[in-house]
C-alpha cells in the first residue's frame, strides 16, 4: 500500500483535519484571512469559512436566485443531469416540489423495513466471516454496499443483482468523473478528457434518469460516511459506545423487532450523529454561484461569481467552537442543534437556506437503524492495520478504509 505524509497511526487522531484535508486552504487562509478569491485555472471563486460573512450575504438572497457554479454543472452532468443539485431557478423550485414529499414520515417508515432488511444481511455477512476467524472488517466498505443497496432500491425500486449492477455501474461513474476534476477551470478541459466524458455520458445518457442518479449520489456516500465516522469516534470513545447502548436497551428495548416510532428517542445518538457530522462532514464543501450582484457589508460581490465555502474550516474554527474545535465534545449538541456554536451559519453538514439537503431525514432513519443493529450486536475496535488518513474526493472519506476487529457483544 503507498503510504504518504498524512498518513499516522490511530494513536496520533487529533480531529484536527484542515491541514491534512485542504493544505492550500489551510495556509492561504492565514495569508489572506477568511474571505479571499483564488482561481481555478481561468474561474475565480470567493472563499468563505466566515459565518458572519455568509449569513449576511444569505440574507439577501432567496434561494431560487442562488445558482450553482457552471463549471461543476458542465462537469458533472453526466452525473446527476439537470436533477435538483444542479437545478436552478423555476426548474429548482418545480424538481425542489416534486421531490420533497418523498421525504415525509410516512414514506420513510415504508423505506425503513429494507434499511432493517439490507443492515441484518449485512451482520449476517461480519457473523460468517468472525466464524471463520477473521475477525478484521473493512467497515467502510461494507457500509458503503449497505448504503449504496438501500439507496438503489428506494431511488430505482432495484434490489438483488440487478440493485448491485446498478450501484456498481454509478460508482464507476463518480469515480471516473471525480478524476476530471483536476482540469476544472483549464481552458478546453473538455479535449483533455474525451474520452472519460463519454464513457461517463454513455451510461448517463442511455440507462439513467436525472432525478433518480442525484438521490442516489446525494444519498449512499454521505449516509454512509457519516456512519463510517461515527464507528471511528465510537472505537475512540468506549465510555459513549456503552452509553449508547444502554440507551437502546432503554428507548428500543427488544432490536429483534424494532419499532421505528421509537427511533425519535434516541437522543444521544443524535448528539454523536450531529458531533460526527461536525468533526467529519461527509459534504466538506458547499458551493454557490452568484446570480445578480450581492452587496455585503462595503463589499460588492459581482453576478457570476463562483462561491466556495469551506466546511471542514468552518467546522474546525476555534473562534466559532472554542478552544475544545477538535475534540469530540457530544455535550455541545446538548438541548442544542447547533452545537453551541457562536454563530449558527458554522454548523453546515447539510448546506443552508432553502437550498439546504432535502434528504436529511431519511439519512438520520438510516443512521438510527444501522447503529442500532451494528451496537446491539458487536463490540469493536481499531485494528493495528488502520491508517488514519482522512481525504477529499468529492467527499470527505477515509483515504484507507476503516478496518475495525469486531467480536460479537
Ligand atoms: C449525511 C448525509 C448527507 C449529507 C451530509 C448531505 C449534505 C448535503 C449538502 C451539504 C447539500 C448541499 C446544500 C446546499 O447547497 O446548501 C445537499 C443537498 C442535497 N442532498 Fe444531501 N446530504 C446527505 C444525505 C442525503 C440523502 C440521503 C439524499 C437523498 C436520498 C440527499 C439528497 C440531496 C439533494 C437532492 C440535494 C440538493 C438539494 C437542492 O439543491 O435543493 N442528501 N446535501
């Protein structure tokens, strides 16, 4: 395996990632403060990890006036299409109407008996292979084909083999796409990667419809990632993996027929949903463009101009969570949702305004149920064999993996 420098051993996690994740961010920021312009090739984007500043700015805008940057719709189009990620003014508030309801309650609690079906196939798979003595699992790849099969069967109704074709044929695709990023903003990129944009549209185009990929992408990798996070700061934390525990036996009791109504309860379980999202937030990013002039403050922030806030800064900013940033704190989330934060535009895991994630609370279904299962049934730890590397692509994942020795509880 290519070790390289932002690799160390668990005994050295200190959550303190903007320097690992972002390196040019993290020292163009002390040049330059916390609101700067940089360029990607010929686009210049505004760089944001201040919440006042971006709270400001928000205020003036709705959230069918805010478009996304052009040079990411171009680029990623093969990928989600014209789905609600990309979509901008009347086309967002009509997908935005459309989709919406296909997140109440009630259509959750029918997505929740195949999040409990895919999680007990998944178990059924560690139990196989901790009976046959090897005791270390890749968790990160196991959650991610967990998550990548619910998410197949509530976007395409697809299960089996064919929800597995389905998963396999679109991740190539992120992946394939993800590798175009690096021409973003250099003139004629399009030449530099012909061939990869259309292996990419072939199967875009042809098998896919726009609305279904951008759930899908929106939904497996995030969901997953943030279970992923959490079952390293759980490993880290043995005190709050018992006192999760104890609190499923309290608020679920019998997990063999889990009641989802009871799920709400789980309140720490939330706080460690929310710390983790903070400390590790799966979308470290969020990305705007403007689409008439802005003026903030004695700024004026011209039409066209791309925005790029920085979320892992955010989250990480001693002057926005004080002196404890980087530590795993669940008391902050205590009796509040933003953390205890100074200002609540710096708690982002899910974007903002009304352009914020629709798909949150079928993430936080599938987070309650998955840890549930995994909790009541496993104790686990750290293998030796983890690096801890934490990496952008697209999403903020473990550049490794994240393999964790597990034993039956
Ligand atoms: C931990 C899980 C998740 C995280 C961290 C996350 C994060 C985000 C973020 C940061 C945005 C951009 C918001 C903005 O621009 O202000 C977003 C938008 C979106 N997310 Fe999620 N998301 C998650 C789960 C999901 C799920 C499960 C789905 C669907 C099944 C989903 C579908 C979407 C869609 C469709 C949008 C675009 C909304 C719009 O532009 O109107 N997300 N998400």
């Amino acid at each position: 395996m290519k070790r390289n420098s932002s690799f160390s051993s668990s005994f050295d996690i200190t959550h303190n990632i903007h320097s690992i994740t972002s390196p040019y961010y993290y020292s163009w920021q002390k040049y330059f403060g916390k609101v700067f312009i940089y360029w990607l090739g010929t686009e210049s984007f505004l760089y944001i990890v201040d919440p006042g500043f971006l709270k400001i700015m928000s205020s003036k805008v709705l959230a069918k006036k805010w478009g996304k940057p052009s040079v990411f719709r171009k680029d990623r189009e093969p990928m989600v299409g014209n789905g609600l990620v990309m979509a901008e003014g009347t086309a967002w508030v009509h997908h935005r109407h459309v989709i919406a309801p296909t997140f109440t309650p009630l259509n959750l609690k029918t997505m929740a008996s195949m999040m409990v079906y895919s999680t007990r196939k998944m178990i059924k798979r560690w139990d196989t292979q901790i009976n046959s003595g090897n005791l270390e699992i890749d968790v990160e790849n196991e959650i991610v084909a967990t998550a990548g099969e619910i998410i197949a069967k509530a976007s395409f109704g697809m299960g089996g083999e064919n929800g597995k074709l389905v998963f396999n044929q679109l991740r190539t695709l992120q992946m394939i796409l993800f590798k175009t990023n690096e021409y973003v903003g250099v003139p004629f990129e399009k030449l530099f990667n012909l061939k990869k944009t259309l292996e990419a549209k072939k199967i875009g185009e042809e098998e896919l419809l726009d609305e279904c990929k951008t759930f899908f992408f929106g939904g497996y990798e995030t969901t997953s990632l943030s279970i992923t996070w959490t079952l390293l700061l759980l490993a880290l934390h043995q005190d709050w993996k018992n006192q999760l525990r104890d609190e499923i036996k309290q608020v679920i009791g019998n997990v063999e027929e889990l009641d989802i109504n009871l799920l709400a309860n789980l309140k720490k379980m939330k706080w460690v949903m929310s710390e983790a999202l903070r400390l590790y937030p799966p979308s470290p990013n969020v990305q705007r463009q403007t689409m008439e002039d802005i003026q903030v403050n004695n700024l004026k922030v011209p039409k066209g101009t791309n925005i790029w806030i920085d979320v892992v800064a955010m989250h990480h900013d001693v002057t926005i969570w004080g002196i404890n940033a980087n530590k795993f704190k669940l008391e902050r989330f205590m009796n509040d949702v933003n953390g205890k934060s100074n200002n609540k535009m710096g708690y982002l895991p899910f974007g903002f305004g009304g352009r914020a994630c629709v798909g949150r609370n079928l993430t936080f279904m599938e987070y309650k149920i998955v840890l549930t299962l995994l909790l009541s049934k496993f104790n686990f730890k750290i293998s030796p064999s983890y690096h801890y590397s934490p990496t952008i692509m697209l999403s903020l994942r473990p550049n490794h993996g994240l393999p964790l020795i597990v034993r039956p509880f």
